[in-house]
C-alpha cells in the first residue's frame, strides 16, 4: 500500500475546504481529495448569496440578533459576532480569486433581503452565486500549486491509538479510496480538515446533491470526535415540486424580493402563523407549509410573484425562471408549487471557529462543524459566510503553527482486506439506503414524536448491525462508504433528538411543544 505525504489533507471541495487549501498553500504542500468531481458540491448548487454588513444603515449587531433570534437563542453570541464581523474579510478573499457580485447602476453593492434579516445585506451573482464562487475558487486552487484529487472517498481516519502507537490519540491521516481505480492507499498528515458537508441524502425529500451523505460528520465520530446538536435538520421551505424536478431549490431570495406563500386558490397564509408572514424564518415556514398540506390534504403550497412582472422576473432570477419553464410553470403568470425538503445540517462536529475539534490534528470547518453560529436553526445565507470565515481561521491557526508528529512520520499500517470478497448483489445497499431515508423522513422529519423516535431508533440499530456486517463480509465501494456514513448520521439524528425534551428552532415535537427556559447544546461523545 502507498502512503502519500503532505503537510495539510483537506477532506471536500466546497467552499470551506477550497478556500482554507488558498490560505494554506503558501504554509506547505496541501492535498484536497473530493469523493466526485470538485464542483460536486453544496456550495456550487447555493443560489441566494452570502451574508455581509456592508450597508451603512446595518450594523454587525443586527446581524448578530437576527442570527441568535433565528437559532433560537441556542447559538453562541460570541462566535456569531465574531463571525459575522470576519464576514467582509471572506467576500473579498472571494473578490480576489475573481468573483463578481451583482451592482446597483450606481457602482453600489446590489444586496438583497431574506427570511429572518431585518435589513438588506445578502452579496449575490444574480441566482447563481455558489456556482459563481465555485468556479472562481478551483481556477485559483489550480493556480495556487493544491493538489486536487477527484473520485477520492475517505474510508476512515487514521488514529495512533487503533494502529499500536503509545502517547497522546490524534488523527494521523486517513485511508482513502479511489473510486476509479479501487485502490486504497494512505495520505498521511499531521493537519487533517474535514470540509465534506451536511447529510442532507439522510432525507428522502432533500435540495442537497447526492454527495451530501454526512460523510465526515461520520468518520469524526467513528474516530471518537465529540458531535454537538444533531437533531436540528433544517428543511428549506421551498424546493420545486414536480416529479421530475429533482432537487431543485427555489431560493429564500425569491420570498425577499416579495414572493407569498399562498395556497392553490391563491391565498396568503403565513400571517396566521408568524407576524412576519412569508419573511419568517426557515423553521416557522417549513412547518407552516408542513402544517397547511396537512390540514388541507393538498400535494403541495404555492410561491406568488407574479407581480414583479417578466423583464424583472428574467433579470433578477434568471436561472430559477428558465428552469421553472422547463417544467411548464411561468413564474410571470403562475403559480410555483413547492414543498419543504432536507436541506441544511445545523449540528455536526463540535469544533472552535478555527477548526479545532476534540481530536489532536483534526479540524473541522463549513458545514460538517458545529461552531456554535446557527443553533436551533440556521439564518438564511449565513452558511457561505461561516464556511469564508472557519476557512480562513483556520489557516491563520495551521498556517504559521501547524500540528507536527512527534519525531519522524508514524509508519501507517497496509489496509487489511481479511476474507472480503467483491459484493455480489447490489440491490442489498440500494435496499437499505433506501429504507433509512423513507424512516428518517417518516419519523424523525419536521414534526417529531417520542413514538415515532423510538421506532427509528429500533430500526436503526438493526440496520446498523445489517450494514456493519456487509462492509466486513465484501469489498469496500464507494456506496458502500457512503451507506455506512448515512446510517451513522441518521442514528446520531435521532439519538440527539431522543436528548432534547421540548421544542426549539428545527426540532418540533408534539410531546414537548414548548421550549425549555435554558438553552442548552446536545453533545454527544464519540465512538469508543
């Protein structure tokens, strides 16, 4: 087996992982292993845009409130407002690697306004900002010497403990797949940043692509990483229903240019749920809609902006309108059906706003981390700016103090294939994949129950044993990896959400309807 060296091994290619590997080139040899193609991810699929004060009339501290008033208090004040004052920083390390956010005729930064802003604050390009972002950044990764590698999958990460050294347990490396080749080989380093997303695809229903299977959200724990608030899964309000419109998103900046929540005959109905009406927060509208297609037994709730008009409608949201046309639904004329899907993972790996985990050499950042910015709910378009912010200090921590192993490089162990064989019947993990989403988004989906947690809990632990046993008896697939970490992730869900007894922010359950009069952080220890 090879092992491969480097100083920095970044795990995802988003924009966390992207933009720490630009920080950290200048500091050593940077390796960025992404399991599909590099653009195969959350940030290149984000619409809406990324949030910054920038305006004079905003100030950081409205920032800070409106996000610890859409996390339901739970987040941290420190680190949102640390975060949100490092947001300018982020937007022009996006500005250098070339990015052009949209202008007013004036030379004025064209902001916009989303669910639970009081002001306009959000950068975009156009509704296409995280594809913008994306392209931008890998252009610059290139130029910038980081060793890009597509089609590479972590199986695990190497652990000094699990391989016979004494002293301190810290995080070595990890054993990676190439999804091409089917070779498995060591990348050894004593800096390892886990940059690999949400686990949206724990859903049936979900916006996120399909590389978003909580992946390193996984491994940390499978390592013995502490994982804080697992239980608050945010499910975006609106993503286009139509049977063959998968996973498109209909984005949060569509209701902050003045969209209504509607049903089929055309009438508003959040205000009977939220003062804010359609500009509430994510959590509120989730469950509204949720509530309404209940009460009403309709498939679906509808987006109203036909009165912005065309010329404004194909110059605002190009992207969005030409793909609703695509489908047959003129957003000038007609009604948007929509539905809530899976889509942003609030909780994950505890970690600091610079990345440091429980675990000696690991880092986490972006999505994956759990830094205590969105507590029970995300504010929309805080993701890219807390995935600008971690990327960058993080470096500023690695970069000029990185982790260095004790003596010479620890020799990493072959990995042990034993008595596997090549999987015979595929349908086996397609089964069970299957099965865990339809559980998840039966029981442990936007309204929760004692009962309906405890049923999937006993159907995980059997599917966990089920899996457990496949990954030893066959050779490793990528779909096998990724069966494996959804089953993990889904059970993590669901045992943080057994912990929480009331309701805040994402979590919603029937048998304790109210929030409890301290905010307190569910945190789970690793696997031991």
């Amino acid at each position: 087996m090879k092992t491969i060296d480097c100083d920095y091994f970044i795990v995802g290619s988003g924009m966390s992982g992207l933009m720490s590997a630009m920080h950290l080139a200048s500091y050593g040899k940077v390796i960025v292993a992404t399991k599909g193609k590099l653009a195969d991810c959350n940030t290149n699929f984000a619409q809406g845009g990324i949030c910054c004060v920038m305006d004079d009339n905003d100030t950081f501290d409205k920032h800070a409130r409106d996000t610890m008033i859409a996390g339901a208090w739970l987040g941290n004040s420190k680190v949102v407002h640390e975060i949100c004052e490092h947001a300018p920083e982020g937007i022009q390390d996006l500005i250098d690697c070339g990015v052009k956010f949209a202008k007013k005729p004036d030379g004025e930064w064209d902001l916009t306004r989303e669910g639970g802003h009081s002001a306009r604050r959000i950068f975009h390009a156009g509704d296409i900002t995280g594809e913008k972002c994306e392209a931008a950044m890998i252009r610059r990764a290139k130029k910038s010497g980081v060793d890009l590698r597509e089609h590479t999958i972590v199986i695990d990460l190497i652990m000094s403990r699990r391989i016979g050294l004494k002293g301190e347990n810290r995080c070595l490396g990890a054993y990676v797949l190439d999804g091409k080749t089917d070779e498995i080989y060591a990348i050894r380093s004593p800096n390892t940043i886990l940059a690999t997303g949400g686990c949206g695809k724990v859903y049936l229903y979900t916006c996120n692509p399909d590389t978003a299977t909580g992946d390193g959200i996984a491994i940390a724990w499978r390592a013995g990483a502490k994982i804080e608030n697992m239980e608050f899964i945010q499910f975006h309000p609106t993503c286009l229903y139509h049977p063959q419109a998968k996973r498109f998103l209909i984005s949060e900046a569509v209701r902050g240019e003045g969209a209504v929540l509607v049903d089929k005959k055309g009438r508003p109905f959040m205000e009977k749920y939220d003062p804010r009406g359609s500009l509430a927060p994510r959590d509120i509208v989730a469950r509204s809609i949720d509530s309404e297609m209940k009460r009403t037994g309709d498939d679906c709730m509808f987006l109203d902006i036909r009165a912005k008009g065309r010329a404004y409608l194909m110059n605002r949201f190009p992207n969005i309108y030409h793909k609703c046309m695509e489908f047959g639904v003129d957003m000038a004329k007609d009604l948007i059906p929509i539905v809530p899907a899976a889509h942003y993972t609030c909780g994950g790996i505890k970690a600091t706003t610079a990345g440091e985990t429980s675990i000696k050499g690991l880092s986490a950042i972006g999505e994956c981390a759990s830094t205590g910015l969105h507590g029970a709910n995300r504010l929309a378009s805080n993701s890219l700016m807390e995935a600008l912010v971690c990327a960058r200090l993080a470096a500023a921590r690695l970069g000029p103090h990185p982790e260095r192993f004790d003596g010479k490089a620890p020799e990493i162990p072959a990995w042990k294939i034993g008595n596997a064989v090549p999987p015979d019947e595929a349908v086996l993990v397609a089964h069970m994949w299957d099965e865990i989403r339809r559980l998840m988004w039966d029981y442990v989906g936007i309204v929760r129950t004692n009962k309906r947690l405890a049923r999937a809990a006993r159907r995980l632990k059997t599917l966990r044993r089920e899996i457990r046993d496949y990954y030893f008896r066959y050779l490793v697939t990528p779909d096998t990896l990724e069966l494996r970490n959804l089953a993990v992730c889904a059970e993590l869900i669901v045992r943080s959400a057994q912990k929480r007894h009331e309701s805040r922010g994402l979590h919603y359950t029937l048998d304790y309807p109210r929030a409890a009069k301290t905010a307190k952080q569910t945190v789970l220890p690793g696997f031991h």
